[in-house]
C-alpha cells in the first residue's frame, strides 16, 4: 500500500532507539524526511546514519532535550514543516506514589503532557493552513488499563489524552489535521527490560523469571518489536487515515481483556 506520504516533512521525538526509532524507520521507507530527536549525541547519529542508509527520505538529526524550550526550538527550526509530528518521550520512573514528591509530578507532566501540548500547539495551524497534518503521540497501554507503579505515566499521559480529545474534534479536523494515540504494550525495549528489572527487584525474585511471567501473560506469547509499532504508526500517519481522528490505537498483542 502506498500510504501517499512521500516528500513529507516529520519530527519525530526521542527516536534514537526503541519506538520512537521503529516509527522514524517506518516513515523514512515511505519515503518521508524526517526529523529525529534525542538526548544522546553518539546513539542519535548511529540511528541518523542507519536511516539514511535505508534510501528512504531525507534525515536530520538534532541532539537535544524536546522537553525544554530550548530543546522544541532546536528541533522545530531543523524541519523546514512539520506534516507529521510523532510525540514521544521516556516514560517516568515506576515506584510508590507516596514516595513521589511534587518535583517528581511536574517532571512527568513536563514530558509526558506539557512538551507534546506544546509542540501541538507550535505546528497544528501550519498544518490545518496547507490542508494535511498528522499528530501521534505515543503514550502507553497503561492509559487504558492503568497499573499503580506506573502512577506517574498514568496521571501524566492520561491528561495528554484527555487534552488531544477535545482538540481532535475542534475545527481542525474539518482542515485535514488528525490527532491520535498510539499505545503501547509489551514492546521488548529498554523502557520493558527496565520496569521488569524493577518488579523482579521488588518481589525478591530474579529477572529472567519476571520477564518469562510477562511474556506469558501476553496472548501472542510474545512481545512486540519497535518494527511493527512503527507500522501502525506510520498508517495513522498516511493518507488512508484520514478518517481517523481523537482515537487511541492500543496495540499489545491482545492483552488488554475488555471488550472496548
């Protein structure tokens, strides 16, 4: 399927490696420029250069943190229009909310709430003007299916959720401009290695079990690869997709049980 997106111009936040790289690789044999982001100089100028190796669109690497506005300023001035914006960022820490002081909150409304609003805010008029804007933002299955050590992803993409509901079904979705959540289960990243580690530790038991009990409560009996998350990524970002705004497309290989 061509997905009709070729030529286009897309910023894609925290993609050295994991999902967000899967989603840059997706668009980039789409034949997409793109925009990649991230904190680390040495793993973003690897990733750069994987990209540019494919033979797809063209890639510009900017290091920086998208959660300062020093950061969003740096990454914006490098794509010459953003058509397709793919948020994205670590996820905080898991632990107790009790433990949980008021810096530790704002730090994860910071980055998981406020950059993507604001960097919504800084491309979705250019977008809806030329006719033609896709908006993902990668959040986490958690916001469907919420787990209490992750309080601090709940609460703060949670409130990114309930922000892009109401602005998808504004004017802007009469002007081509979708908005749409991309949630992620059990994708096998440094972000999965990391909360497991985490749940081992805590329950006294050693890693490779914990990860074994997580595979296994997953139905595919598997986990997800970043290649195909950058799939479903890459069509919420195409042409096809016109039609499908304000929605959140949880994948993770079947595990969330409820019917809606």
């Amino acid at each position: 399927m061509n997905l009709g997106i070729e030529g286009k111009w897309a910023l894609v936040c925290a993609s050295s490696k994991g999902l967000g790289k899967g989603c840059a690789q997706a668009l980039v044999a789409e034949g997409v420029n793109v925009v990649i982001t991230a904190r680390g100089e040495e793993a973003l100028q690897a990733t750069a250069a994987q990209l540019r190796a494919m033979g797809g669109g063209e890639v510009r690497a900017v290091a920086c943190d998208i959660t300062t506005p020093k950061g969003r300023e740096a990454a914006l001035a490098a794509c010459p229009q953003v058509d397709i914006l793919v948020n994205n960022a670590g996820g905080p820490p898991p632990g107790d909310f009790r433990e949980w002081e008021r810096e530790a909150w704002i730090a994860a409304l910071d980055a998981n709430m406020i950059t993507p609003i604001l960097l919504i805010k800084a491309t979705v008029d250019a977008m809806a003007s030329r006719g033609f804007g896709r908006i993902v933002n990668i959040t986490s299955g958690a916001v469907k299916a919420p787990m209490a050590a992750l309080g601090l992803s709940n609460g703060a993409r949670s409130g990114l959720t309930g922000f892009v509901a109401g602005v998808a079904r504004s004017a802007i979705a009469a002007q081509g401009v979708t908005i749409n959540g991309l949630l992620p289960g059990a994708f096998d990243t440094e972000r999965l290695r990391a909360g497991t580690t985490h749940a081992a530790q805590k329950a006294g038991q050693d890693f490779d079990t914990m990860w074994t009990r997580r595979r296994q409560a997953v139905p595919m009996q598997r986990f997800g690869t970043a290649e195909e998350f950058g799939a479903v990524c890459a069509f919420l970002c195409s042409v096809q997709a016109g039609y499908l705004t304000g929605q959140n497309v949880l994948v993770d290989g079947g595990a969330y049980p409820g019917t809606f």
